[in-house]
C-alpha cells in the first residue's frame, strides 16, 4: 500500500511497522531517492499516513529533535535487521531499541465523529517517546518471533535495499514488490533478451516496433 501527500509517497508493504520506518532511510527505498524524513513536516506526515495517530492530530511539540530520534531508531532497528541476514553485529542498538520500547505508547479511544460514526482518537497528545515505543516494541516483536523472524528477507531487486516480511507459499518471494521491483526486473529482463534480435535487415532499431512497455507479472 502506498500513500502520502505531497512531495513524498510512502509505501507500507514489509508486513511490520519497523520495517516501513527503516525503508525511508537513503539507502532503504527506490534507487534515486534521498533521505525521506528530512525535517518535522515529513516525520507528521509520515506518522499519520502509517497510521500511528490519527488524522488531524495535532503535534504542536514535533520540531527538530522528533527528526533526530526517528533517524536513531530507524538505524539502530536497520543494524539489528541486517545483523539477523548475516549481516555485522549491530553492538548497541538491541539495547537502544529495548530502551525504547519501554516507554509509554499513546492510548488509544473511541470518540464520535460529527456524523456519528465512532472513531479512533489518542487519550492525550502524543509525544516523541510514546510514538517512538509504538514502532521498537514492534521491532522487539518481529526479533522475538521465530516465525516472523524467519521471513524476514531482503529485496532482490537491482540497488533496493528494503526489508520485508515473506509470507508468500513456500517462502520463495524475491522483491520487496511485485509491482515494483518485481515488474522493474522483468522489464530488464525482457530487454536483455531482445536487445539482440535482428531482423532481415540487421538489428532492430528502438521503438520500431512500437513504444516500450512494462511486461506483466508472468510473462518472462
């Protein structure tokens, strides 16, 4: 699922809240991209399009320090991931995610809306450590969980680095999307393939045969 505003589209497609944090890293999303939570309007925007307060919340006390404790967070989760693939120890972020993890997440309520319908409200303001609890404890879940910890995987796709939960039949996803990088792959492919096709009259110049086109899922 991809949503956002603005300038920034996210998408919330790894399986675990975590995750999606560490995919807005520099090195975490589509290749090209740069840093996505680059100040406070970026960290609001983010925390309410993933859901973890609701729409309209206001964050009055959100400024720069909330930007500073995302990164730390959002790095020390990303070691501790690469660290579960083989990757280098993450020495000291499991102690800085449990730290976090032992602060108090917003409360959640039911209120009525102006027509009536019962929706989702904090019990207070949120601050940045309940917020920043919200996404470690989810860290702590997916570590502590032999299962989710077992699918945990990464993107295959040419300089994509995102993280993601497989839970496809047999385990045998490779891409972060198919859509995405699964159809970006795919493409490549099908150009590698006929990139050497020639004709009665020597190799086929591009877009003789009409404009290039994404190949579907399935076709190979």
């Amino acid at each position: 699922m991809a949503v956002g505003r603005g300038a920034r589209m996210w998408r919330f497609d790894a399986g675990r809240i975590c995750l999606d944090l560490v995919a807005t890293e520099r090195a975490g999303g589509v290749p090209g991209t740069g840093e996505q939570l680059d100040g406070p309007g970026h960290v609001a925007q983010w925390l309410t399009d993933a859901r973890l307060v609701p729409p309209g919340t206001e964050l009055d006390a959100l400024d720069d320090t909330w930007v500073v404790r995302f990164h730390e967070l959002r790095s020390a989760i990303s070691r501790l991931m690469a660290a579960q693939l083989g990757g280098p120890p993450a020495d000291g972020a499991l102690e800085q995610v449990n730290s976090l993890a032992s602060g108090a997440p917003p409360g959640p309520r039911a209120v009525r809306a102006a027509d009536g319908d019962l929706v989702r409200a904090l019990s207070a303001a949120p601050d940045c450590a309940g917020l920043l609890a919200v996404v470690a404890r989810d860290a702590v879940d997916l570590l502590t969980d032999p299962v989710a910890r077992s699918a945990l995987r990464r993107c295959q796709g040419e300089d994509c680095h995102r993280l993601y939960l497989d839970t496809s039949r047999g385990g045998r996803r490779r891409w972060c999307s198919g859509e995405v990088c699964g159809n970006r792959e795919r493409v490549a492919r099908h150009r590698r393939r006929t990139s050497g096709t020639t004709g009665a009259y020597g190799p086929a110049a591009p877009g003789a045969f009409g404009p290039e086109k994404e190949i579907p899922p399935g076709v190979e």
